[in-house]
C-alpha cells in the first residue's frame, strides 16, 4: 500500500496506544538529535491549525461517525503532509512523527471502518523509514492513562461505539481492540517492537541505536548553527564540511 | 425494492436493510443550471405529493465553516481540500441522506462525490486513488448529467453572476486571466465529467436547451424511474 520513501531526509515515526510513553520517548530523541547537529522536524497527530475547528466543533457536538472521523483525520494528516512533513522531506531533514498513518489504521478500523478503504486514503504517503512501536499492556496505559488525567475524554474513550455507558470500561474495550490492530501491523509493516514497560532511558537507549541505524552514512541537510555537542560522527563531520560550504559560497555570492 | 447498494465498503458497522426514498442525483458543471433545475423538481415532486429533501456539496455544518474559512484564505492543497471535502460528502450522506431515504424522501442532490473527483483530478489527483475514497458511496437511483459545452457556460456566466476565482481554476492558474483560466479549467472539468458518464452511467441531458424543455425532460425521466417498480 505504501511506498518506500524515496525522499531526501528520513522519516521515522512512533506508534502506540494512548499511554504507552511514545511522547516522551521521541521528545527526548528529537532534542538528542539536536544536539548533535542534525536537521530535525517534529509533527504530531491531529495538529492541522486548519482542520482544528472543524474537529473541535465535531468533538464537542459529537458529530463524528466512523467514516466522517477518519475522513478528517485524514485531511488534518494531508494538510500536514502537504505543508510540512513533504517540504521537510524533499529538503533532506530527519523527520519525526508522533503517530502517523499507523494510528489511523488502528482506530479507525477499532471503529469499524474497512481496513482497505482507510490504507487507500493515506497511500500518498510513503513507508517510513523506521515504524517504532511503543508496546505496553492494556492495564498499564489504562493506569498512565487514568492517573494523569481527570477525565478520560468522549472519542478517546470510544464512546461513539456505544460499548459501555462506563467511560473507563468502554476506554479498555476500544484500546484493546487497538492494541489487536496495531499487533497484527507488526509484521504488515515492519515495525520494531519497544517494550514500553521498560525504564525510560532503557528504552530512549534502545531508540537511539535504532535510529543511528537508519541515519548511518545519511547526509541530510547540514544545521546553519551548527556545534558539536556529543561526539563526532563521520556524518556529523560531512555535514559540517558542507554547512561551510555552503556559508562559503553564500559569502561569495554576496559579493 | 432496489438492493442497497455501495460503490465500495459502504459502512461496515452500520447495515442498511432498505431504503424506501430514491437518491435522484444532477451533475455538471459550474453554471450549468443545476439548482434552477432542482427547484424545479422539488416543486412538482411536492406538488404530487412527495417529500423532497435536497442537497449539495458543503452544506455539512460540521464541515461548513471550516471549509469556508479555508477557501476565504486560499490556504488548502490539492489533497487537503480533497480530504475535506470527502468529510463533508461522509457527514451528509450519513446524517442527512441516508435517513432521508429510510423517510421514503425523494433526495435532490446538487452534485455527487464526482464533481469532487473531476476537481481534484483536473488539480493533479490520482484518479484512481480519489475513486477509492468514495468506497462508502451509496450508487444513487439517477444520475443525470448535464452536459454543456464552454461557450454556453460562458453566455450563462455573462448574463449571470459573472466570472469568480474558484469556477475560473484561479487556484490553479490555468491562464493569467479570469477568461482565458475559466475557458480552459471548465472544459477540463467536461472532460472529466464525460469520461465519469461512461464509467458510472449517468444520464447524460443537453444542458444547452431552454429550461422549461430541459426540466420537462427530467420529469419525463425521473416519472418513468418511479414507475419502474
């Protein structure tokens, strides 16, 4: 359904249910990155400032059904994809996504949309370059879940799907189907499994090698502000060599 | 009564035994005279006791003022605006015609998901991948399309409301002027819109006629579907 990415920069994206530490874990890989010089674009889920009214207005009027949610879910992904994630791409920038594609295909066939009909819809997009997939038990994001938060909130929880009157049973029944979905995309897709149950540096740990992985012998776009802070990498030392470069020849162009 | 009927999927969590009402669809393009017509329509299907129920694209309130905010601002891209207008065709369907039609309504729509199609493919869209998308679509009872040709809409649009940025292509900067973009953006959409006929079989009337004759073909037309059952 997807394609391999055929862009300059890298795409790597983490997956998981509501709960399973995916936030944190590629926040602290997105300032590592950083740090160590490299062109780095985060994106989230459901961020479109364009497609945010519509879905606020869908949200609190509960307008949604399964087809109209993942239809705009979709459109909130494309304006992102188009506006941002594409140029970022194209540009040669390592681009991280929190959630992607994948999300869609968990929840929205957890709704009961076709599992066909909702890959048609985001196969513009390409494969990712690596798929990270946060994995933790139904009672522990539950436990996450609940603890953080004073209130689990309508779609969230699948109340749509009328599966209990109970806000916290009806949240573990969706998110368990999710967690099925997602298990069976592990293989469809090729994704590395994390135990998100695992300590936080453990796992950031298991991140990072995963990711140096897919950034071996990546030249990507070279940082205009560029300091070494851990280490000098042989990428990290060609992308400073053309970084001069190219301050070089703007210099020259200048004159 | 006709089996229900998708062009794909439909909804899988929602079965659909029966509907009574029929889903009457005209197609076209800009300014063919689409709404005239179908307040004609909706007249005499009153007028012989029918309940009418219509129709047309971005008439979801939960998709309106966001997708009239976006096109104030020019700020959607080709598959954006696709996606979106695809949550507005869904939210209709499911939550205006679809129950308007387990009502026994006869539905008027102003224009189908094919327009949505000839726009976005005549923007660069995959045609085959903008099909899928409507994997969820009820075939509708009839389609007629109304077909006309670029001088005609230009004789209407100057006796009419005039050339506008969006029916010109403006978007899409097919000339580097109103005219000349309309000209050549319209009879791209025609294009579509022909090879759509084909593909879907739609009913094709010659929109190039005076009203009063094209209306009375449609009520020829729309009277023999009901009698067909």
């Amino acid at each position: 359904m997807l394609q391999q990415n055929p862009y300059r920069g890298k795409l790597i994206v983490v997956e998981g249910i509501d709960g399973s530490g995916k936030s944190t874990q590629i926040d602290l890989l997105y300032k590592w990155l950083q740090t160590r010089g490299i062109s780095v674009y985060f994106s989230e889920w459901n961020s479109s400032e364009l497609v945010k009214s519509t879905t606020r207005l869908a949200k609190k009027e509960h307008m949604f059904t399964p087809t109209s949610f993942s239809l705009l879910q979709a459109t909130d992904f494309a304006d992102r994809w188009e506006n941002h994630i594409l140029p970022m791409l194209k540009a040669g920038v390592v681009v991280l996504a929190d959630r992607y594609a994948f999300t869609a295909f968990a929840r929205d066939v957890a709704r009961g949309v076709d599992p066909t009909w909702v890959r048609n819809l985001y196969s513009f997009a390409p494969l990712p370059d690596k798929v990270i997939y946060f994995r933790v038990p139904l009672d522990v994001a539950v436990e996450r879940i609940t603890s953080a938060r004073a209130r689990i909130k309508y779609y969230e929880a699948g109340m749509d799907l009328g599966l209990s009157d109970d806000r916290i049973t009806s949240f573990r029944l969706f998110q368990q189907r999710i967690i099925d979905e997602y298990d069976g995309m592990v293989s469809e897709y090729g994704m590395t499994l994390v135990d998100g149950t695992q300590s936080v540096e453990k796992q950031q740990k298991r991140v990072r090698e995963l990711v140096k992985q897919v950034l071996k012998g990546f030249e990507g776009l070279p940082h205009p502000r560029f300091r070494v802070r851990l280490g000098k990498s042989k990428a990290v030392k060609q992308a400073k060599s053309e970084a001069a470069a190219l301050d070089k020849n703007a210099e020259m162009g200048d004159g | 009564m006709k089996k229900v009927q998708f062009y794909g999927a439909g909804f899988p969590y929602d079965s659909i035994k029966d509907l009574p009402g029929k889903l009457i669809v005209l197609e076209g393009t800009d300014g063919v005279g689409r709404s005239t017509q179908i307040q004609l329509l909706r007249s005499w299907l009153e007028d012989e006791g029918y309940a009418v129920s219509d129709t047309g694209l971005r008439r979801s309130p939960m998709t309106q003022p966001g997708l009239d905010k976006a096109k104030t601002g020019h700020t959607l891209s080709r598959l954006t605006t696709s996606l979106f207008y695809a949550t507005d065709f869904a939210d209709r369907l499911e939550n205006q015609i679809i129950p308007a039609l387990k009502a026994g309504f006869y539905v008027l729509s102003d224009r189908y998901f094919y327009s949505i199609i000839a726009r976005d493919v005549v923007r660069g869209v995959n045609p085959a991948w903008a099909r899928k998308v409507y994997g969820f679509a009820l075939r509708p009872d009839a389609v007629f399309y109304l077909k006309t040709d670029v001088e005609h809409l230009v004789t209407r649009m100057v006796h009419g409301r005039g050339f506008n940025y969006w029916e010109a292509g403006m978007d899409i900067r097919c000339a580097d002027n109103l005219y000349d973009s309309f000209c050549v953006y319209q009879s791209q959409l025609i294009q579509q819109f022909d090879q759509m006929a084909e593909e879907y079989g739609f009913t094709t009337i010659d929109a190039c006629r005076p009203i009063k004759t094209i209306f009375e073909d449609l009520r020829g037309q729309i009277k023999a579907l009901s009698k067909e059952e």
